[in-house]
C-alpha cells in the first residue's frame, strides 16, 4: 500500500458550501464568550455541550436511519472514527481551560494556528497539498494571527490575567494541535459516510473520552442551576450543531487544510462578541483590528480554487 493516499473519489463542490462554511464560523464564534460567561468546569462544560449535542443527533439518526452505514466500516474506519472523538475532547478540554486564564481573542487566536498543523498533515498523510497561492493565503492568515495574539496576550498579561496567561496560551495551542488531528482524521472518515451518522460516530467518541476523564476527575457534573443550563443548550446548539457539525459536512467536499483555514476567521467573531456582551466588555486593541483584517484577507486568498 502506498505512503500516499489521495483522497478519492473526486466530489463535485456544492454551491452551498460557502453559506454552511460562514454559518459554521458564526456558530464557532460564540463558543469562546460563552465558556467566558459560565463557571463552570471546564470538562462539565465540554460534557453538557456534548451531551446535548449527542441527544439531538441520536434523534435524527434513530429516526433517519442513518446508523444502518455504520455497518459498512470496516475495523481500521471504526479506529479512525474513535481517535477523532479522542482528539475532539481533548481539544475541548484543553481550550475551554485556557478561557480561564487569558483572554477570549488571545485564546481562540492561538487555538486556530491549526492550519499549519493541518497543511503539513493533509500534504503529508492525505496527499492533498495546497497550491503555492494557498500556500500564501496560510501564510498571510497565521501573520494576522500573529498580529492579534501580539496585542491581546500582551493586553492580557498586564491586566487581570497576570502570569497565568502564558498557561493559557499553551492550553490554547494544545488545543489547536488536537483540533488538527481531529480534521486531518475526520476527512479520511468522512468520505465514506453521510454526515450524521459521522457526527454521530465521532461526537460519542468525544463524549464517552470526556466522561471517563471528568469521572476519573471527580468533576462536578450536576446538578447545574438555569443560567449554566442555558448557557450550555446555547454551546451545543451554535458551536456544536451549527459549527462543528458545518465544517464536517464540509470535510466532504474539501481539504481538511481549507476547512481549517476558514475556521480561523472565528477570533473576529469571538472578539465581537466579548466586546459587546456586557457580562464580559473585553475591549479590542488596534492590533487586533489589524490582525483580524489580514486574517479574512489570508482567507481569501487560500480559498481560490487550483487552476
């Protein structure tokens, strides 16, 4: 078998995928505000969001009949399917607690450095690499994202968060090394199933890795009071259902290096809203204004097609 599998068959792109992939973006966006504005633990916060998540997915492949494709896999798609959920909680895990001692735009920026881990994963795993122009687009996206890490990390390190910030960065880039390998995993998967019973493989891997460490843990699970509950519902219903989901459905159709990179318009978003909400007020700097323009423009550029 060779080293070097590219990925077949060949799928035609759906003129939809532009709207899922900016709807998935806004879902992302509120996950950091979000995880700012609940108290929470940082695993009872990924486990509720899963659990919910996980309940309206259940409903839809029981009444679809979806999980009737599961039977098609074979052992190694199973393996795969089951690393991508390990991947995912530990992504959720290690971000969610970097919230808690840094900023959300420091936090959600170092966490979408993905894309290089990505780029380097897909060329060297998947056989798909980007062309010199994407090249370039990864390029001046992760120089944006530079930008805006520069000032609010240093924002963060002279204001409330103190030291802890830099346990936070390093959280954040934990978080962005196991979010790569969850998408580089997830697209060899995804090619042989529809997107639910996907999602539906991959999320109760997610869920079941992350109650076994909250038990092992002994984190507080419940019971938790109606701001947290709703806090909660609104985590797996954005994020979860419209922004993780959004970009599996994508991973159909696209490089997992494209997906990827569209996600790290998600600190734009993120700062937005932490800005505005006025249980969090975190005010952007000049530099993160900077940083997100040259984010969306390195986006641009990475998503024309080869030619």
């Amino acid at each position: 078998m060779p080293e070097h599998l590219p990925m077949s068959p060949v799928r035609a792109i759906p003129r939809t995928v532009p709207l899922v992939l900016f709807i998935a973006v806004l879902g992302i966006s509120g996950s950091g505000p979000l995880v700012r504005l609940s108290h929470a633990e940082p695993l009872a916060i990924a486990l509720w969001r899963l659990g919910l998540s996980m309940t309206v997915v259940a409903v839809i492949l029981l009444t679809g009949g979806g999980w009737r494709q599961w039977k098609g896999l074979n052992r190694g798609d199973l393996i795969a399917a089951g690393v991508a959920g390990v991947l995912l909680a530990l992504h959720f895990w290690s971000w969610i607690a970097s919230i808690g001692y840094t900023s959300v735009a420091a936090s959600v920026v170092l966490v979408n450095v993905h894309p290089v881990i990505v780029a380097a994963g897909s060329a060297l795993f998947l056989g798909e690499r980007p062309s010199r122009v994407q090249a370039a687009g990864i390029a001046v996206s992760l120089a944006g994202a530079g930008l805006l890490a520069w000032g609010d990390i240093s924002a963060a390190q002279s204001a409330a968060h103190g030291g802890n910030a830099l346990i936070g960065d390093l959280l954040a880039v934990v978080g962005a090394i196991t979010i790569a390998g969850y998408l580089l995993t997830g697209r060899r998967v995804r090619q042989k199933l529809d997107l639910w019973p996907y999602v539906g493989l991959v999320y109760g891997a997610c869920l079941l890795t992350v109650l076994l460490i909250a038990l092992a843990r002994g984190t507080v699970i419940g019971p938790q009071p109606q701001r947290e509950l709703l806090i909660f519902t609104g985590m797996a219903l954005g994020p979860m259902l419209l922004g993780h989901t959004g970009f599996n459905w994508a991973l159909r159709y696209l490089p997992a290096y494209v997906v990827s990179l569209v996600a790290i318009a998600e600190p734009i978003g993120a700062t937005a809203l932490a800005a505005l909400l006025p249980g969090i007020g975190e005010q952007p700097s000049v530099m993160t204004l900077v940083g997100g323009g040259v984010v969306l423009a390195g986006i641009v550029l990475a998503s024309r097609q080869r030619r």
